[in-house]
C-alpha cells in the first residue's frame, strides 16, 4: 500500500448560510468549532437545509484524493454501527480506499462535521467528533501501518489520552510520517506537542501560513523558513493567494496560486493540495511538480461544493 491514511472518520453535513447565521450562533468564520454535545448540535442542525452528505474527515479527504490519482490507499477511523456510520463507510468504499476498521454499535454516534458556506464560498465549520475522537491504539492495525510505504495523520485527531497512544503506536511501526496541523486552533490548544511532533517525528509537515507562525510563535514569514531549514525535515506550507512553498534541508521550493478561479466553496483546499503534494511524493516527482500537482488539486476542489473530487 502506498500510503495508509489515519484520521477523524467524519460525516460532512455541508449547508449554505447567510453572514448573520454564524454571527448569531457565535461562530469564528473560516475556523472550526468543537461541539461536545450532541442536542447543542443536533438543535444547529435542524434549523438548515442540507445540501449535499459526503464521508469526509480532513485526512479521509486526502486519501480519497490519492485514490482518485491512482495510488492504492487505506484509511483507519472510528466509526459506530449507525446510519451515519454506514454511510461513510459505503462512500470509502466506493472511492477504492481500503477501509481498515470493523464498526460495532457505540454509546457515541458517528462523527459529524456540519460545513457552513457564505456567499463569500468561505467555510465554517462545528465538529460533532462523537466516536472518532475516542480512537485507541486497539483501533491501530499494526500490519496495515507496517506494510504501508507511508502514514498520513490529522492535528484534527491528536488529544492527550487514547489518541495519543494511538498516534504513538502509528509512528513506531511506520516507514515515514506525514501529518498536517489542521488549524490553528488545534495548533495553539496542543502548542508544545505539536512541535514536538514537527521536529522529532515527522517527515513531512503540512501547515497553512497562519498554523505555523503560531506554532513556532513567529513575528514574520522568515522566521518560518529559519525554523524549517533547522529542523531539517519537509516543511509544506499554503499561503493561499500567496501559493505554496516546500522547504527542505537548506533549499526552498515556491509556486504561485491558480489565478482567475471561480471559487465557490474553500471546503478541503487543504486536504487536497496534500493529496496532490504525496501523489508527486511517493512516485518521486521534483519538489516543484509535488507542489504543482497539490495546487492543481486544491484549485479544482475550490471550484465546487464539498471536500472530494
């Protein structure tokens, strides 16, 4: 297997709003909301209209990206034995990802990620994480890991506790380690961790411009590309209308953004860009065409509603 993708194993209930909807329910725009219970979010629910239910997950996203480009892929998420729960596993499924996980019925239901769109196409989201957040290293099949080229892991998925042992297990049976720090509030709530991560356990780190620079607490973009060149890993880092720029040991790989696209939801831009980015990694591109391809990627999602191809 090429890559063996572990990560939140989410439902994505994509809906179209209005500006005053987030400012009412008191949601940041553009970042994601954790929602610890259920009725809270079951009550956001039921006052919207549904456009569109995929299996998603941001790591899930990727490993659906990678398949679509022909790579053989896996993936590792908790689900429960519900209706949610058979849906996402149908939709893995049909996307040619091995799904490496046996569902049973859970206290918890499924994970459910509710995608708010504003006219502006930008996404906010409220994560209902239910039984994916409470994944263990039983969850972890150690073959699958062992006999993968690669493992894709999500800053979505680490908390302290059975998380923790079960990212740890992950890593040490692995060949290489990529993982993407998600959002800056995952990135400011797990600070020391997560840098921890980055220099001693990685090989391949995705960030957007604003996760990094809080994660290192950088005054300037420099700052950034000192911190990559010390660590001496892959740093991967979008910028989005600025482009993406890879570094790696003391060089620094750069390309534009795709210009004149008619965005209409930013729903996975990440996500793909990554998938883009490790397609041209495990079949050996240049540095500049694995970031060509993760652009070409996210440019097209960003062009539709929701988070596959």
């Amino acid at each position: 297997m090429k890559i063996l993708g572990i990560g939140n194993a989410i439902v994505d209930v994509i809906c179209k709003v209005d500006e005053n909807f987030i400012s009412q329910n008191n949601l940041s725009k553009g970042n994601m909301k954790l929602i610890f219970d259920e009725n809270e979010f079951k009550k956001l629910l039921s006052n919207l209209k549904i456009e569109k239910t995929v299996s998603g997950g941001s790591v899930a996203n990727s490993i659906v990206g990678l398949s679509q480009l022909g790579n053989k892929v896996g993936f590792i998420g908790k689900i429960s034995d519900d209706k949610f729960g058979e849906k996402y596993e149908i939709g893995l499924k049909k996307e040619n990802v091995n799904y490496i996980y046996t569902k049973k019925k859970e206290p918890i239901s499924t994970g459910t990620c509710l995608i708010l769109v504003t006219p502006d196409s930008e996404r906010t989201m409220c994560t209902f994480l239910g039984i994916a957040g409470k994944i263990n290293e039983k969850d972890v099949d150690q073959n699958a890991v062992k006999n993968s080229e690669m493992i894709f892991l999500e800053g979505y998925l680490w908390d302290e506790g059975e998380p923790k042992k079960a990212f740890d297990k992950a890593i040490s049976y692995a060949k290489k380690v990529s993982m993407s720090l998600s959002d800056k509030f995952c990135v400011d709530r797990h600070k020391s961790n997560f840098l921890n991560l980055v220099k001693n356990k990685l090989d391949i780190t995705f960030a957007n411009e604003e996760e990094i620079m809080s994660l290192i607490d950088a005054k300037n973009f420099d700052e950034v590309i000192t911190f990559a060149k010390e660590i001496n890993k892959i740093l991967v880092i979008t910028r989005g209308e600025k482009g993406a720029i890879s570094v790696t040991g003391n060089k620094i790989f750069e390309i534009e953004s795709k210009k004149n696209l008619k965005i209409t939801d930013l729903t996975g831009a990440g996500d793909l860009f990554a998938s883009g980015y490790l397609h041209g990694y495990l079949n050996n591109f240049s540095q500049e065409d694995c970031l060509k391809k993760g652009t070409e990627m996210s440019a097209k999602v960003i062009q539709q509603i929701g988070a596959r191809l």
